[in-house]
C-alpha cells in the first residue's frame, strides 16, 4: 500500500503521450473546477515555489516575478499572501486565465505558450520566474529552459517545481536534469539548489530546481 490517493481529474489530464492539445482540451473544461480539486489533492506547490522565493529574496518582496505555466494562478496567490505586489502571468489556456485574471494578483496576463518561441518579454526583465506544475504530460517541455532564462535579469532565479518521479516516469522529463546541466556548462545559469520534500500533491515527493541566471 503506497498511501496515495489519487484524484481522477488528476489522472485524466496526465495519460502517458497525451498531447498538448488534448491537455488544453482537458484545461478548457476542467478550469471551473481546477483550484477545488487540487485542494482535494492536497496539492502544496505553489505554496512551496512562493516560500522559496521569499527565502531566495531573503524576505524582500519588492522584485518582479514571472509565473509561467500560471494556470489559475495558485502561484500567484500565494506569493500575494507572502507580500510580492509585482507579479504577471504566463498561461496560454484562456480558460484557466480567466480564473487566474479574477483573482486580481496579476499585472500582465500573458497569453501564450512557452517553448521556443521568443515571448513578447524583453530581456531580463523579472527579478525571477517561477513554475509549479508546469513540467507534467502534455505541458511544458524542456525546451523552454533557454527562454526562461532570457527574460530574468542577471543574478536573477529560476525557480521549477514539479512530480519528483515525472523526472524518470515521463519520457520528456528524462531529458530534464541533462539539459540543465549542460545550461551550466555553457555558463548561462548556476544551480543554487536542488531539493525533495514530501507532499507535493496526493502525498507524493515533489522536487524544487533553483537556479541563478548567469
Ligand atoms: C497543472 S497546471 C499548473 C497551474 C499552476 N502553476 C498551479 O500550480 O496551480 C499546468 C498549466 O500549464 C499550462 N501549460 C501547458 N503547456 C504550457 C506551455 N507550453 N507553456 C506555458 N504554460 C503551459 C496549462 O495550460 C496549465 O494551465
């Protein structure tokens, strides 16, 4: 017995080799319903990513933060609770970005995919970026690392928090920790940290990637 309970919209949104548009598919519908049934899943990483931006600030909050892959903007939420004032969000689901847009924590609101595609941010412009739940099936992709890193300033943070077993379940993710390592040895960013905690979502292991922008 694992322990683990799993909740079935959870599942559903993440069958193995799920595509990007079957998962905005399923967004689309489930956005209504996304904030309940992660607090039935017990799900603790926005509030985790938002804590360790404080540490990484040092409990300054005056700085400016992207949330990419913002989803409802759970994220947001709590670096609100925590002071931050100057967030925007990345999302490309309409849907889940009307959820996040009522909330009223944002600045920007975004709306687009982050890949390889060069998003309408100048250079370094936030303080640090921050994705919770962004790396699962049929979401964001490793390819992604480079743009992160284009739009926060130098000395800035990348802050990435997912599933700890998505990076060895899921094939995509395999890929993840490769390429990061290979970003430090090109000199674009540095690992600050890179660490494991318990209850991430349905009572399984999560891990939070910090990084510093060279
Ligand atoms: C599981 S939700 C997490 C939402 C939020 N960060 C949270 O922790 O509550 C993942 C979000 O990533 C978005 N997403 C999927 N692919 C994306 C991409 N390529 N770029 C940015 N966001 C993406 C989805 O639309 C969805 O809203």
């Amino acid at each position: 017995m694992s322990g683990v309970t799993y909740h079935k919209s959870i599942r559903d949104l993440q069958p193995p080799g799920i595509t990007t548009a079957e998962s905005q598919e399923f967004y689309n519908g489930w956005a209504p319903n996304f904030d309940k049934d992660n607090v039935e899943a017990n799900y603790n990483g926005p509030r985790m990513t938002a804590e360790r931006a404080l540490e990484l600030f040092e409990g300054k909050t005056d700085v400016r933060i992207l949330d990419v892959a913002a989803g409802t903007g759970g994220v947001g939420e709590q670096l609100h609770k925590l002071g931050f004032r100057s967030m925007d969000a990345l999302e490309p689901n309409e849907n889940m970005l009307a959820v996040a847009r009522g909330k009223n924590i944002y600045g920007r609101l975004i709306q687009d995919f982050l890949g390889t595609n060069r998003l309408d941010i100048e250079d370094g412009n936030y303080d640090a970026v921050v994705m919770s739940g962004g790396f699962l099936e049929g979401n964001v992709k490793c390819d992604c690392l480079e743009e992160l890193i284009r739009v926060v300033k130098p000395g800035g943070f990348v802050v990435i928090t997912m599933r700890e077993h998505n990076i060895r379940t899921v094939p995509e993710y395999r890929n993840l920790e490769p390429r990061m390592a290979a970003l430090q040895s090109e000199g674009r960013w540095e690992q600050v940290s890179r660490v494991i905690f318990p209850n991430y979502i349905e009572g399984e292991e999560g891990i939070t990637y910090t990084y510093r922008v060279c």
